[in-house]
C-alpha cells in the first residue's frame, strides 16, 4: 500500500521508496515561511535567484534532475553573494529535491549548514525552516530520534510567527512517525489534529487530501480495508488532476488495492491502469514499477495469469535497468512463480521460487545479521559490567580481609607493648604539650603578622580608592571642563577655528579616556581577572563602534572569581588596547575578532583582522609598538606573540593566573 511522510513546502511533490508493501510513498510538503530580517541584494541578484528557482520548480514535477541542477545554483549563488532570502529559499528546495531522490547524506549537510546559519542571521522564518529541513531529512532516513526534536524546535518558531498551517504539518509528520512505530491510535490522532486545521483551509485542498490519505493508510496497516477506501476516495475528491499527477498515482494505487482485496476486480483494474498511465505520463521508472506489479497481482488473483506475465516482464526490465532493492525483486520473483505454475511451466515456476526463496533469505539473513551484532554488543556490554562487578567485590573481598588483618596485628601489639607505652605516655605528653605551647604561639606570631600585612593592604586599598576618586572628581572635571570649552570655543569660532583650538579637544578627550582607565586600573573593586575580561570587551565594542570596521567577539568568564593584581590588570588591558589601535591605524581592514578565553592556568587573548598584514622585521613604528607590548606582558609574567600574513595579522597574549577558585559564580559566555 502506498503511504505519505509529509514535510513543509509550498506544494506537494510524490517520492516512491520501495517498501515490504507495493510500494510506498513519500510526500514533502515545505509551506513558505513569510518574513525576512536581512539586507536587500542587488536588483540584479534578487531577479537572478528568483528566475532559477521557478526554472527549477516549473520541472520539479516531470524532470526532477533538471530542476535539482537549477536549484543548486541558485543556492551556490545566494552563498557566493550572501543574499539571505536566496540562501534559504534555495535551501528550502535543494534539500526537499535531494531527499526525493534519496540523497539524504548531501540534503542533511545543505540543512545543518543553514542552521547555523539561520543562527547567525536570528530570524525566526529562517530558524523554523532549517530546523523543518533537518527534521524532514532525518525522517527520511528514518532517524525518528533525530526527526523528533528538531520538529519541536522549528514548531517552536512556526507559533511564534503565527503559521499554525506549518504546525499542522507537524502533526502530519508525527502522526507518521507513530504510525511506523505502530502506535495506530496517536496516530491518526495526530493526523486528525492535522486535518481539523487543513479541512477550513479551502484554497488549499491538497493538505486535507494529504491527511486523508494518511488516515487511510493507518486503517490500510490495521486491514480496515473498507475504512481505509473510503478516507482514500476522500483524498480522491480533493486533489488537483491537472498538477497532482503523482499523488494520482498513489491514490489510484491504493484504491485499486483495496478493490482487489474486496475482489472487486473491476474496479480494481480501472484504478490500477489509471495509476500506470499516470505513472508513464510522468516518467518515473520506479511509480511505473510499483503500478505494473499491482497490476499484475490483480491478473493473478483473477486467473489471468498470461497477461500477468506479460506485466511482470515489463517490471522485471524495469527493476534491472534502475537497480531497484532486493524487495521488489522479491515480490517480482512472487509473482511469477504464481502465474507460470498456473499456465503449467513447472519448471519456470521452480526458477522463479528458487529466485524468491534465495531472494527472501538474503534479506532475513540481512535484518537477522543486523539483529546478530545489535545483540552481540549488548551481549559483551553485559558481560562488561557483570566482570566490573565481580572484580568490584574481589576487591572489597580484598580490603575487609586486610582490615580484620591489620585490626588483630594492632591489637596484638598494643597488648605486648602496653607496659613499654605506660613508661613512654608521660615523655610523649609532655612534649606534646610542649609541642602545642610551640604552635599555638607560632600561629598568634602568624595572625599578628596576618593582621598587619591586611591592615596594609587595606591602606593601600584605601590610598588606591581615595586617588581613583580625588582624580575623577578634580582632574576629570578640569579635563572635562577644558574639553566642553575647547568645543564652545570652536563653535564661537565657527570656520575660523584653529588648529590649536582641535588639538586641545582631542587632548583632552584622549586625557579623559585614559584618566577613566587609570582610574580603572586603581580602583580595587576591579581586581579580578572576570572584571578585567568584562572591562575589555565594554572597550573594545565601543572603541571599535567610532570605527568603520565590525567587531566579532568571543568572550567566555571564568566560573569563579580570580583576584589580579591593578597593574597587572592595566598592563593586559594596555595591550590589547595597543593591539586595536594598530588594527585600526596599520591594518587597513575590514573586520577584527577578539577572542577572549580563559583556560586551565591561563588567560588567552586573540586579536585578529583581515588586513593587508606586514613583515615584522620592518617599520620602526610597528616595531616599537610591538615590543612595548612584548614588555608589558613579559612585567606580569606572560607573553605576547604576533603572526601576519597576506590575509591579515593575529595578536596571541597569554598571562597566567593562579587555579584555585575564590567565589562561585554563574559561567557567562557571550558572542557576536
């Protein structure tokens, strides 16, 4: 019997996999996903993309290879030239054509690979879609695991855009998934969620045909066969004869099926021939194969066995020029042993038998090797842990036994040296107590000089607080002060200003600017290596945002607090600030990434760009520049290295920090 997996798409297109049954089909429904959140392309892209992809959905009906080759350029043009729409409409397509011709390896790299980057752009039409694709992909392959999850995640998203239609399709799927698992009843539950939203829908029928179609299926495989031909012949009444085709064919397929397990043959026949006309119309070797082999079961089971025959060798070229499955060769070899005993070839019907029992044995022998190794490895993990255990209770075995052993030699020694303890036990606790009179003035000596270095560490604290505050409250009010006087004075001035006039405004706001970070550096608040990381992202987002270069960060926080002391905070953050400055003057990029991670011992910072890059042997300024920062790094224990080439230029500082955690805290990781 025929059945349907549906995906989202916006139409249905038919996909035959060979099953136990005639045949079975599998139908992706992608629906358009509305709502875009990235920059417009050029005219000239937009009108590109869009014209290969209805090239490619004008052939997807009647030549699926023609309409892959336009769906894939689109989609390597939409990448070439980041334009987001293209990128996802194209994937939508290529990856929904790929699985209809069972290359679902290529279709779920083309869907992972839009995840990420759907998670880059965050709109949610284009989440929900990949996510949708990832899902169908793995329903294909028939990884319900995988299919599972990522159905949630893009129905997620469909709720939150409001596309309840792409929610249904959901249930369709799920309803599938149930019915292979054989769970008949949440099944059609779920097919019925379906069709309660489809059947209001009346300018798209096909997805209520779609739904009936499915129900009929689960009835077909619980042998409902009156049931399942009605909800068939429902399906029937709502499909499009014109641009359905190969819906037809499953419909028919399946309607003529039932009529010939009623025995109504007749009808059978009318919807059996109509199936293999459609399937001839459309050209697709393995709908025609499926449709002659339904064909020529009806023959058989009416006695016409010669005309049987005469279908079962059009099949059989079929299956060998398209390299079907052992499965169909099976029910071929079925067939004509049936037929050829009935017309009196015994000796053909014994080929044929022989054929279908050789046949029938490789794929039990197949599932049965399968089922072999599935138990052979749940075999030597149970023997696995049962010799873990028993070496487990060996080794408890081992220990009590030496416990009891070490117990009674304690016991026996305590008994033959107890007159020598008695004349020992006045000697040992006087220096016992000698000993504790030692340490416990020791440990006074220790708290008092404790005591003393925290006193002066809280002075210097205090000194450090009482200078950061003294220089933000004069100092950088003066410069402030000077700054909005040298600007007042430049708008008095107007054209006439000077270049003093400018010098003195940028003074002074460079002042300021490394005023805040001295005062950063004193203040003892900051003393921690998360306070220093925070700091420098803060810096580096806003210096770069008055640049016309983009920043992508990569910044991860310790899990506890890590105290550092103020100059080694300023000297790391120094460099990195030197390292932006040369991106900036030198570099002459487009991008800079920085890339902050802490790790076992030790802070690692990456500053890279895209730039023109340079020879470090050459330029003073450069060079000057990077041995300052060499020297920064080597005064707080780490070091500084830089590497460039043609493609741009990467700073790598590193500064050790000690391991052991002070306070817990959340882990934070942010990106860009």
């Amino acid at each position: 019997m025929l059945t349907l997996v549906y995906f989202l798409v916006k139409y249905f297109i038919d996909f035959p996999v060979a099953m136990n049954k005639p045949f079975i089909l599998l139908l992706v429904l992608l629906a358009t996903l509305s709502g875009y959140s990235q920059p417009k392309p050029s005219p000239a892209d937009t009108t590109y993309v869009l014209k290969l992809l209805k090239k490619g959905e004008s052939f997807e009906r009647k030549k699926v290879n023609v309409a892959l080759n336009y769906y894939r350029k689109a989609y390597d043009f939409s990448k070439k030239t980041n334009y987001t729409k293209g990128y996802f409409e194209s994937m939508r397509l290529l990856a929904y054509t790929l699985n209809n011709l069972g290359r679902h390896e290529e279709a779920s790299k083309v869907a992972q690979a839009a995840v990420q980057k759907a998670k880059q752009d965050t709109s949610k039409r284009n989440l929900g879609l990949s996510y949708f694709a990832v899902a169908n992909t793995a329903l294909y392959a028939g990884n319900f695991e995988q299919a599972i999850p990522n159905y949630q995640k893009a129905a997620q998203y469909m709720r939150l855009i409001g596309h309840l239609a792409n929610v249904a399709v959901v249930n369709q799927n799920l309803g599938y998934i149930f019915g292979r698992q054989h769970m008949y009843d949440q099944a059609i539950e779920y097919y019925k969620r379906a069709l309660a939203y489809d059947s209001t829908d009346k300018e798209d029928r096909r997805s209520a045909a779609v739904d009936y179609f499915s129900i009929g299926n689960i009835l077909d495989d619980q042998e409902k066969v009156a049931e399942s031909k009605k909800y068939y012949l429902k399906a029937l009444d709502n499909i499009d004869p014109e641009n359905d085709l190969d819906f037809m064919v499953n419909v028919y397929g399946n309607i003529g099926s039932q009529y010939t397990r009623e025995a109504q043959y007749d009808s059978a026949l009318y919807y059996q021939r109509k199936a293999v006309q459609i399937s001839r119309e459309l050209g697709n070797p393995r709908h025609e194969l499926h449709t002659l082999m339904m064909l020529a079961q009806t023959y058989n089971r009416m006695g016409k066995h010669g005309q049987a025959t005469q279908l079962l060798d059009e099949s059989y070229a079929i299956a060998s020029e398209n390299q079907v499955g052992l499965d169909e060769f099976r029910n071929i070899y079925a067939e004509y042993a049936i037929a050829t005993e009935s017309l009196g070839n015994h000796k053909a019907a014994v080929k044929w038998l022989n054929q279908y029992i050789d046949t029938n044995d490789s794929l039990n022998n197949q599932q049965t090797k399968e089922l072999l190794q599935e138990y052979e490895v749940k075999l030597k993990e149970a023997e696995s842990r049962q010799k873990l255990a028993e070496k487990q209770q060996y080794i408890d075995r081992l220990q009590l036994a030496n416990q009891r052993q070490n117990f009674w030699i304690l016991l026996a020694t305590l008994v033959g040296l107890g007159v020598i303890s008695g004349l020992l036990f006045a000697y040992l606790y006087t220096r016992q107590r000698r000993r504790a009179a030692d340490n416990a003035l020791l440990a006074a000596q220790r708290e008092r000089e404790l005591a003393v270095v925290q006193s002066e560490l809280q002075g210097q604290q205090k000194e450090r607080l009482r200078i950061s505050k003294e220089m933000h409250d004069d100092l950088g009010a003066s410069l402030t002060a000077i700054g909005l006087l040298s600007e007042v004075a430049k708008s008095r001035m107007g054209a006439a200003t000077t270049p003093e006039i400018e010098k003195i405004s940028s003074i002074s706001a460079e002042m300021v600017t490394a005023m805040n970070e001295i005062i950063w550096s004193l203040n003892n608040k900051n003393d921690s290596l998360n306070g220093l990381i925070a700091y420098t992202r803060s810096y580096a987002s806003e210096f770069i945002d008055n640049t016309t270069l983009s920043l992508k960060t990569e910044v991860d926080e310790l899990p506890y607090e890590v105290s550092m002391r103020g100059t080694d905070r300023r000297n790391v953050f120094l460099t990195v600030k030197e390292a932006l400055n040369n991106v900036v003057k030198h570099a002459d990029a487009t991008e800079v990434r920085l890339r902050i991670r802490p790790e076992a011992d030790h802070l690692s910072i990456d500053v890279c760009d895209n730039g023109q890059g340079f020879i470090p042997k050459e330029g003073i300024g450069t060079r000057n520049g990077l041995t300052n920062m060499r020297s920064r790094m080597a005064d707080v224990g780490g070091n500084c290295e830089i590497s460039s080439s043609a493609r741009g230029t990467c700073l790598k500082i590193t500064y050790p920090y000690p391991t052991v955690p002070e306070i817990k805290i959340m882990q934070m990781e942010y990106s860009e």
